[in-house]
C-alpha cells in the first residue's frame, strides 16, 4: 500500500510540473526585390524562386502559422509557403517588437514562420529573449533563415536557396543593437 501512495504522489508531482513549451519560430527575410519600384517593390524572379526555395525547405515541417508584414515582398515571399502547407498569413506590424513577441509567445502553434525585414528581424528575435544571431542582415543578404526555439532562446542559423539546397550554420555572436529610428525599408 505505501509502494502504491509514494507511486500515485511521484505520478501528481510529474503531471503538476509545467511543461516547456516546444514553440519554434522561423524568421526569414522577405526573397529579392525589384529596386526599380523602391515604394512597395514586389519580388524579383530570383525572389520568387526563392520563395519556392523557401516553401521547399518546409517540406518535411508542419507550419502551423504563418506571419508576413503587410508589404508585397514579404507576401510574396511568404505565398508559396502558405499554398503547400494550406495555411493562411497573417499580416503583423514589424515595428512593434513586444508587442508581436507577446502574441507570438501565446499563440498556441508548434512551429511558426515570420517573414520580414532586414532591420526588423534581429530586433523581433532580441524582444523573445534570443541573443541577436549576427550584428546585422546586410541589404543583400536574403538567404538566411532563423531557427529560434522559444523554450531555450537558442537560434541556429540556416541557409536556403540554389534549387531549395539547405545548409545549416552554427550559432552565431551576441551583440546589441540600437531599435530606435528603425522602419521597414529593406
């Protein structure tokens, strides 16, 4: 009978125990864009192929949400994905970093994509609580994709592109940035 009561107490406390949530957030910038049409530019053909490249990388993930800034780059780099996964985008403001980060952190999704900017990236992964991955996203630079996992702040760093062929990075430094006078330009 004691075997069955010191049984039953370890079954209360383990089931009493808080579970960590296993929350992982992909933050990707939005694929190349037209510089031509600098006011809301759409993609160019090499960004739509790298849309795809970007759907392609999911392939074997179950995205349960997907978020994209309310411009034509990001939704468009964001479209392909949310075609083969069957889920809709929501549209979230890039600049208002805590507040996103709180919606993210409650919303009850396993795996989440947000698409983005250059200069709003890094500063939507240091308001989760994640140590920023590299000093900065360069105007360039739009093959990166951002793996953080909400339950240890940890971010690991992918590549992605070049016919959906994936390479997978280590963590990168720690820095801190400036998030004044940041607007989603790039």
């Amino acid at each position: 009978m004691r075997q069955f009561i010191a049984l039953l107490a370890f079954i209360l406390i383990l089931s009493s125990c808080q579970k960590e949530d296993p929350k992982t957030i992909y933050f990707v910038r939005h694929a190349e864009k037209d510089t031509l049409y600098p006011k809301d530019p759409a993609l160019t053909i090499e960004g739509v192929m790298r849309s795809v490249d970007l759907a392609a990388y999911f392939k074997h993930i179950k995205v349960d949400t997907i978020f994209s800034s309310d411009y034509k780059r990001t939704k468009e780099t964001a479209q392909p994905l949310s075609e083969k996964q069957g889920v809709g985008i929501g549209i979230y403001d890039p600049m208002d970093f805590e507040s996103f980060a709180e919606n993210l952190k409650s919303l009850k999704a396993d795996t989440i994509v947000v698409v983005g900017h250059s200069n709003t990236l890094l500063p939507q992964m240091e308001a989760l609580g994640a140590e920023k991955p590299q000093a900065e996203i360069t105007e360039f630079e739009y093959n990166k994709l951002f793996e953080f996992h909400l339950v240890d702040k940890s971010v690991i760093t992918h590549t992605y592109g070049s016919n959906g062929k994936v390479k997978k990075s280590n963590k990168l430094i720690n820095t801190k940035s400036d998030k004044s006078n940041i607007s989603p330009v790039n």
